[in-house]
C-alpha cells in the first residue's frame, strides 16, 4: 500500500494528486482542480477544468463570472464516487460553508482526506462535516491554539439581540465575510426570532442570491444604501469588515459597531479594529473540534495545511499521531474571518 | 458574576458616555443586592483586593496547562489573565458560577492557602468571560474607564430625573459598599441617606468660558479677580468624621497628598487649587503631574514636588453650610478663618485689584508665568451653586500660544468619529532639515474641517500601520496650545498642555512651517529643569 507522500505532493501551484493528475485548491490557474469551497483564496480564476460540489460551482460563477470558473465544470454530489486517473475520487461536507467539500481519494487501498476549511458547530446554511476514516488526514488549522473556543452561536447572537433591545434607536452593523458568513449569521438571526428586514451592504447581495437560489431561505433583505437613516434606526446592517468603520458607516444612524469572526475571542483583535460589539462567531473549527476530528477521523498521520501549525501538531504527537506541516502558502483566513482592512469586493 | 462580567465585556469596549451611561443603569436595575452594590464599587474603583498575585495565576496555569501550549497562546494574547481565562481547560461540575458576593466574602475570610483552589474551581464552573473578570477582579486589575461621576450619573437615571447626579454625589460618600441604603433611596423604596459627620464631596460650582460678546455687557464693579492657576482644583473637606482630599470630579486623591490631609487640622469644606510649591514659586503643571494617579507617595516625591493649596472659597465653616452667602460674604468669612486658623501649606489665592473690565484685560495678557493660565471673574454676589449656573462665575484664559506645524500622522477615531482620521499627530522641522512629532490634536476643528482632512489624509497617504496612516509632509496646521514644557517622555524633548487645531493653513507650504527652536524658546520651566538635574 503506497503512502499518500508518494502520490500526494505539495508543488508550488499547491497540493497534487499524482496518479489522478489534478490539483486541489490550487493557488494558481492549472489544468484540472478540485476545488473544497468558494473562498478566494482556495478558489481561484482560470483554471481549465474544475470539480467540486454544485453549491461550490454555483458560488465560484457568481464571484469569478462563467469562464475565469472554469472553462468546463463538473458537479460531484456528496459521496458519488468517480474515477480521475488511477484514484478513485469523492466528497464529503465539510460543513465551513455552503458547498464546502472534503476531498476523498483512494489509490491503491491507500486513503488520504483533503478536508479544506471546516468546522463542526451545525451551520444552517450548508451541510454538516461528515468524518471520513484515512490513512492520511490534511486539516487547517486557523485556531489551532487553545485559547480558541468558540462559544455557542446562538450565545453570539443573543448577545447582538440584547444589545439591540439596550439601544434601540442605534443602527447595529456587523462586519462579516461576503461568502458564508454573511448568510449564517441571516440564518442564525431568523432562528433566533428576528423577522425584521435585514439590511445589506451592496458587496454582500450577489451572493446572498446564490444562496436563496440554492435553498436557504433569507427572509426580507434590503439594500442598506438605498434606506435613509431614519430606516436604520434601530435596524439590523451587514457589511463587509472594511467598511464597518469606514466612511461607508457613516450613513448609519449611531452605528454600534460589531464583527463577528473567531478573531474576536482576543480583546486586542476587536480593539485595533475599533468594534463596539465582538461577536465570537466563526466558520473554522476550533481548537477542541480540530483536536476532537483528528480522532475521529483515526488518521495515523495528519499534515497541516496553513494556520498554527506547531500547537496542534505539538498536541498530536501527544497522543502518537504523526503530524506533518505542509506550509502551503497563499491560503489567508485571516480574510475570510473579516479581518481584511478593507471592503471585500 | 454572569451579569457583571457582561457588563465589563461591553464597558470595555463601548467608547460612547451615553452607552456606557445605559449598560450601567441596566446593570444597577436588573442586578440584586447585595451583588450590584459590590458591582457598582468594582467600577468605581473602591474595591481593592491583594489577596491573589498575578504568580497566583500562573500557579494555576502550570498545574493545567501544557507549559509550551500555553507559552505559545501567552505569547499571542499578551495578557496573563485574558489567556488563562480563554484556554482554561474547565473540569466538569455541577456548581454554578460564583456570585461577586461570594468571591467579595470568601477572599476576605478564606486563608491564603486555599485561595488556589477556591479560584480554580470558580474558574471550573465558569465561562472564559466570567474567568476574565474573575481573574482581573481578585487580581486587582480591573481597568473599566468608567469614571466614579459616570457611575453616579447611571445611577440617578435609575430615578428618571426624580434624583439628581449631584444629590447622588452628596450622600456618596458617605455611603459604603453594597449600597444598599442607596439603592433603596433611589428605587424610592427608602428615605435619602443622611451623610450626617460623613466627609462627602459636594458637587463644585464652575465657571463659564468668557467669550468677547459677553465682555461687553460685565459692569466691572460687579466682579471679583482672582489668578486662574494652573493645577488641579480641589475640594477638601474635613468634618468630625473624617478628613478627605477630592479631585473636582469628586474622586478621593486623599492617598497621593497626605501633606495636604495631615495640615487639615480644623472643619471646614474648603474649594482651593493644588499645586507644587517650592520656596513660595509655584511650580509648572509638569511637576504636579508627577504626584497625581498615583495611589502612594514616597519620601522624595514629598520632597520633590512639595504640594500646596490656593484656597479661594469656603463652603462650610464648622458644620455650618455658608453656600447660600454670597461671594462676598464667603470670602470675608474665608480671610477670617484663614487669619485665625493658620493652616499649613495653604495660603488665599489673592483677589486682584482693578477699575475696568480693559484693565484686567491688560493684567491678564502680562501674565505670563507657568503657573497662570488667565483669570477667574466672580460675581460679588454670587451664591455658591452646584453646575454651572449662567453669568455667575466666568474664567478668562489668557491667549493661547500657537505654532505653524506639519502634519505627519492621522489616527482614526472612535466611537462617532471611528470612520474619520481624527487624531493629528504634527511636527516641526528641526535644524538639520528632519521634521520631528511634537504633539498629538484631536479637536479644535468643526464638523465640514474634519470631512475635509480626512479626505486630504486619505488621498495623501504614504504609509500605513494599523489604523494609522503616515502622510505627505504638505499640510500644515496651525496649533494652539496653553503652554510647553520639557519633558524627557517626548522625542522632540517638549510637551504641549491641551494642544489643538486652530487653523487649517492651506495656503501655507510646509517648508515654511514653525521650526523646533521656535517652540523651544515658549518653554516654561527650563531653568525648573536645569535647577531638578542639580538635585
Ligand atoms: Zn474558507
Ligand atoms: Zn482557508
């Protein structure tokens, strides 16, 4: 049984499936990728032929446009297995966002899991990670220290709630990242009883279309832009994390201003950002979920793509599992937590 | 301490007075004694505890913690008590988190020995933001920004106008925590507390800014002059119950100048400037500020920077209130009582002689010493009224002193200006051609001028760094300020005493902006300066 090293390689274009001839979430534009989920910086322009869930394909056009998402473009639904070369190739949720995928590869009775971005908390806007059993599982690991638990969401949103219910008369506008994000935290709101419209920043529609197109219902969502401030007092904003504070924001009617991302668990991230209202709300594992999947999933080996690597291999070894970095570059979830300094477009 | 710990989450993080305001006056009403009265002395800052020492919480963090993974989240968090109480790995219970009750009494009563595991299984039963407040609690680390006047305000909001912020301030101290008594009072559930002996601030009468239109109305003969002096105004207050020191806003400063306490030896609420006094020469605001924020005061700072009191109104003598006297007849009773009493390291601010309303003009713009910031004018017959009342007591600075100067970085804002860069960081041009920083402004401007500099700075960034951006040197702002001084804190050696933005100078080129040697030679306390490094 061959190793996944030997057929699995890092290249400077990312992760390449050898035996199937394709990349994975590669960070340059390739003949074939497989692609784990929309993000930009795991789905990027121009590659020739591209794979990946209907829901990941579907977002890629909306953000990319038709050709830059690739020129052909194939849809594999969860768990439908299909031949690419020598390796025998499936998806599985990944539950980070909507159309999120782990890549399942089988060569030769050797198994490696690419699981992308993920998290474990029920989302209702994507489907749940789904554990898969391998040889080789690679993870992120953007929390991986242990000062990152994040909270229940619902706590998160309660607390946006309460402080809405404080200060009835001010606009709450909560950066957010356009893709994923944005449409949970729609999600998590209706949950919680909050049948108001909700008010978006233009960068956050498109997307927020896509996600109605593939069944998960929004509720009433009006463009921020074109309310008066009268309108906005007392209302609910979503708005990219660079523009919550920018002069976008000064439309708003005595913004509190508030972002939800995993960064915030650290007081010194919500302060340099100047946010009133951190809301601990994130779609990447956290520390225990990474901790509690890598034993699941029983990997004897697991390889870290981008993140803090050193605590969760650190943590691992611990416990007999071998644990490899790969330090793929490109990958930033700095950004797509919100923590980009500008408007994303 | 669910409740409090909320309340700490979101002060913290709340620049607004209005919104701390309001998260405040929920807490106070939706809390239950005794826990909100020990709340309300958190905030304010009355509850001191030594008990557990920061090597307390590493104690408890090498006992459950990997040491590497928490060096590395040490490492990132940057605060001792922010990552314990994140990466804490709780064992499971079934105990409620502590109620701030039972951590005010247990840290009181519990041997020291056993502190370590009454802590750890508090932090047990608790989530990380309640671990955070615990631990900042028992620590004494607990930094809100609420001032105690903030507190008092939320208070009487509770009351919705029925009770006013200063009635709170009146009974204030004489109350102690839980405040039960106060709270009843204010709920309208129990009469006012009597303050009787206690030695309670009361709040101060203060002046307006006189402005050139309403000069022209003052009839001079109706007036007093007194120096409006560069330090802190004070009230001190010294009843059979008690001596005390207060800061205007009515925080106790006792702590920091027992000179000035020990010299009270009489009863009587007096309203005077605290200064530092050296051989009779008052000494430049500089010198103050070594003695203030400090909650002790060691033998050479006693030394060093000797305190003293200006007193220029009295509003008890013994216990009787002579606040409904006129002013006139106050300070005949305060030259009285000083001629009689002869307290030590307090002298009267004298009352300054003149004829018109032009000659105090002149008075004023020949005084330059450090010490003098302009001039007070107080009706003769004023009676002494809490706030602000209007043509009663009016202060006259004299001119400010101004500089051309360069901007070189803007800052955003927060709160309302946070989408603005509103904080100016300026320097002048040194003689070897380097512009050096020299002060930082933040207000001064209007509305239309503030949209206009943050879009030059905008459009005219070189270089940013988190929320600041470094711009080209080409603006220059003419500064005013109230006065210079040396100062080895600052890169340029000088600091500016309340510097803002005077004029925005678009028609000036920066080349021609002021030079460092320009500003140096408005220095105050040069030879005070020379004459500390001899010592
Ligand atoms: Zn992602
Ligand atoms: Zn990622």
């Amino acid at each position: 049984m061959p190793h996944p090293k030997t057929w699995l390689k890092v290249c400077p274009q990312g992760l390449y499936c050898e035996p199937g001839g394709f990349f994975i979430d590669p960070t340059r534009a390739v003949d074939r990728a497989v692609i784990t989920h929309a993000h930009s910086d795991h789905a990027r322009p121009g590659h020739r032929a591209v794979l990946a869930s209907a829901g990941t394909l579907a977002l890629m056009r909306a953000r990319l446009g038709e050709g830059p998402a690739g020129l052909t473009q194939q849809a594999l639904g969860w768990g439908e297995r299909l031949r690419m070369g020598e390796v025998t190739l499936w998806l599985e949720p990944a539950g980070h966002v909507l159309g999120s995928a782990q890549v399942a590869m089988e060569y030769r009775g050797s198994r490696a899991v690419v699981s992308g971005d993920y998290k474990r908390t029920p989302d209702p806007t994507c489907d749940p990670f789904v554990p898969i059993p391998c040889d080789v599982f690679v993870t992120e690991a953007t929390f991986a220290l242990p000062v990152f638990r994040h909270p229940p969401p619902d706590h998160e949103i309660a607390r946006l709630l309460a402080s809405r219910a404080l200060f009835p008369e001010r606009t709450h506008v909560v950066g957010c990242y356009a893709l994923g994000k944005c449409q949970r935290l729609i999600a998590l709101l209706r949950g919680a009883g909050w049948h108001e419209p909700i008010y978006l920043h233009g960068a956050l529609a498109a997307l927020c279309a896509v996600y109605e197109q593939q069944g998960v219902a929004l509720g009433e969502l009006r463009a921020a832009t074109a309310a008066a401030k009268d309108q906005l007092k007392g209302a609910i904003v979503l708005a990219p994390p660079g523009a919550i504070t920018d002069r976008w924001a000064r439309r708003l009617a005595e913004p509190v201003v508030a972002l939800a991302s995993g960064w915030m668990r650290v007081r010194q991230r919500a302060r340099s950002r100047g946010v009133e209202l951190p809301l601990v709300i994130s779609d990447h594992a956290d520390w225990d979920e990474l901790n509690a999947t890598v034993d699941e999933v029983g990997a004897p080996e697991v390889w870290v793509t981008h993140g803090r690597e050193e605590a969760l291999i650190h943590c691992i070894t611990q416990r007999g599992v071998r644990g490899r970095a790969l330090r793929l570059v490109g990958y930033s979830d700095e950004d797509d937590e919100g923590l980009s300094e500008e408007a994303a477009a | 301490m669910i409740a409090f710990a909320d309340l700490l989450e979101r002060l913290v993080f709340t620049p607004g007075r209005n919104a701390k305001i309001a998260l405040l006056r929920r807490y106070f009403a939706s809390e239950p004694d005794p826990d909100r009265g020990i709340g309300l002395a958190a905030v304010t800052g009355e509850l001191a505890f030594t008990a557990a020492k920061p090597g307390l919480i590493r104690e408890l963090a090498a006992a459950r913690t990997d040491p590497e993974l928490f060096a590395w989240s040490y490492d990132y968090v940057g605060d001792l008590a922010e990552t314990v109480a994140l990466m804490w790995p709780g064992k499971p219970t079934n105990a409620a988190p502590p109620s701030l009750t039972e951590v005010v009494e247990t840290l009181e009563t519990a041997p020291k020995s056993e502190l370590p595991g009454i802590v750890a299984g508090w932090l047990d039963a608790s989530e990380p933001s309640v671990r955070l407040a615990l631990l900042k609690l028992i620590t004494g680390a607990l930094r809100v920004g609420v001032s105690a006047r903030l507190a008092k305000v939320a208070l009487a909001e509770m009351t919705d106008g029925r009770v006013a912020p200063d009635d709170v301030e009146e009974v204030w101290h004489g109350l102690a925590p839980p405040y039960a008594a106060l709270f009843a009072w204010l709920e309208g559930r129990g009469v006012r507390p009597d303050p009787a002996d206690a030695p309670v601030f009361r709040p101060p009468m203060l002046a307006h800014p006189l402005e050139p239109q309403d000069r022209v109305s003052l009839d001079a003969r109706d007036y007093r002059a007194e120096w409006k002096w560069d330090g802190i105004r004070v009230q001190l207050v010294a009843t059979p119950g008690g001596k005390r020191l207060y800061s205007r806003s009515g925080d106790d400063i006792s702590g920091a100048f027992p000179e000035i306490v020990d010299a009270m030896n009489f009863e009587a609420v007096l309203d005077g400037e605290l200064l530092v006094i050296r051989e009779g020469e008052v000494a430049p605001f500089a010198d103050l500020q070594q003695r203030l924020n400090r909650k002790g005061v060691t033998a050479k700072m006693l030394r060093d920077f000797p305190a003293g009191i200006r007193l220029y109104d009295m509003l008890f003598e013994g216990s009787e209130d002579i606040r409904p006297l006129p002013f006139d007849a106050r300070r005949a009773r305060l030259e009285a009582w000083h001629a009689r009493v002869r307290p030590r390291l307090m002298a009267l601010s004298p009352l300054i002689a003149f004829d018109s309303i032009e000659d105090l003009s002149a008075i004023r713009d020949d005084a330059r010493a450090a010490s003098i910031e302009g001039l007070m004018l107080k009706r003769g017959d004023s009676a002494y009224v809490p706030g602000r009342p209007k043509g009663q007591w009016w202060k006259w600075k004299r001119d400010p002193l101004t500089i051309d100067a360069v901007l070189m970085y803007a800052q955003r804002g927060h709160g309302k200006r946070s989408s603005f860069y509103s904080d100016y960081t300026f320097g002048l041009w040194r003689e070897d051609g380097e512009l050096v920083p020299v002060g930082k402004a933040y207000f001064g401007f209007t509305d239309a001028e503030l949209a206009m500099l943050d879009r030059w700075v905008r459009n005219h960034t070189t270089a940013r760094f988190g929320p600041v951006r470094e711009v080209e040197r080409a603006m220059v702002l003419e500064v005013a300020f109230d006065a210079a001084q040396l100062s080895t804190r600052h890169k340029s050696g000088v600091a500016l005493r309340f510097p803002r933005i005077a004029r925005i100078r678009t028609d000036k080129p920066a080349a021609e902006a002021d030079r460092l040697e320009t500003l140096m030679r408005l220095v105050e306390n040069r030879a005070a300066e020379a004459g500390a490094a001899v010592a």
